[in-house]
C-alpha cells in the first residue's frame, strides 16, 4: 500500500525559510508529476509548485521566485525549499505525486505558519 507523507511544516517569522519534504512508501509505480497544493482556511486548494513529464516545473505566480520545488527520483522523495515567506502562505500544505495511469496520490498535509 502507497503512503505518501509530508514533513518540515511549522511556525516561522516572515522573511524566514522552511523546506518541505515529501516521500512515498511502498511500490508506487512510475511517476509522471509530483506538486505541492495548499489550502488555508476558507480557501480553495490551491497549486504551488510541480514538476510535470520532462521536468518542466510551473510556480503560482504568487511564489515565484521565492519557492522551488525539486525531486529524488531515486528515493521517491520531493522537496519545497520556501523562501521569503509571507503571512499570506499560511495554510495546510499537501503534496502529490501522479502515476502515469494518471492515478494520484496525497498526502495528509503538513502545516506552515507564518507570523510574528
């Protein structure tokens, strides 16, 4: 059974630096997209980051230029390095990882909290 599970979520001043990580367990297959999403409360998820086939990645526009997400193939494992972060990235974040059947898998969120 494939478990995907976040880590490296907590509480930070603005301007501070967090890096997520995410691996999966078990035999999931191959692997055609991974991506951080996050919800904050009374929001819709939303896209941060991913990696799609190729390894082409796509930002929010919203963390451009702050945030980049990159992956371990080898160890089934994706990271999001946060930079520069704002009260405004405040929210439950959640990463995916898509199998090439298309099938997708998720975690159970990691929280990030930005304030003073």
């Amino acid at each position: 059974q494939v478990q995907i599970v976040e880590s490296g979520g907590d509480l930070v001043q603005p301007g501070g630096s967090l890096r997520l990580s995410c691996a999966a367990s078990g035999s999931i297959g191959v692997v055609s997209a991974v991506g951080w999403y996050r919800q904050a409360p009374g929001k819709q998820r939303e896209l941060v980051a991913r990696i799609i086939s190729g390894g082409t990645t796509n930002y929010a526009d919203s963390v451009k230029g702050r945030f980049a997400i990159s992956r371990d193939n080898a160890k089934n494992t994706v990271y999001l390095q946060m930079n520069s972060l704002k009260p405004e990235d405040t929210a439950l974040h959640y990463c995916n990882m898509r199998r090439s059947t298309g099938f997708e898998y998720w975690g159970q969120g990691t929280q990030v909290t930005v304030s003073s």
